[in-house]
C-alpha cells in the first residue's frame, strides 16, 4: 500500500513540473514585445474634440 502512495505521489510531481514548465513556454511566447523606436523622436499627439482624449498622429 505504501508503494502505491509514493507511485502515485512521484507521478504527480512529475506530471505537475511539466505541465509548470508548459504554461511558463507558453506565457514567454505570447509576451507582445514593443518595437524600438528612436528615442530622440517625438510623438505627436492629436485631441479629439468630442472625447478630449489624445491620440498619437503618425
């Protein structure tokens, strides 16, 4: 009976480590990264008179 619990718990751990390492594969992967810009440029900025809200004009 013993050794049925220590199968059962060694399996479980592995199981869970690769499913862990699965999710974190697949959270780096979906990560949006930003395109670099110049950082001397400057955005310019748009107000849109219904909403006051600044949108960048490219």
């Amino acid at each position: 009976m013993l050794f049925a619990k220590v199968v059962t718990v060694i399996i479980a751990g592995v199981l869970t480590v690769l499913t862990a390492r699965r999710v974190m594969n697949e959270l780096n992967a979906a990560k949006v990264r930003a395109k670099p810009r110049e950082p001397n440029t400057v955005t310019k900025l748009r107000q849109d008179p219904a909403t006051g809200i600044y949108y960048p004009v490219e």
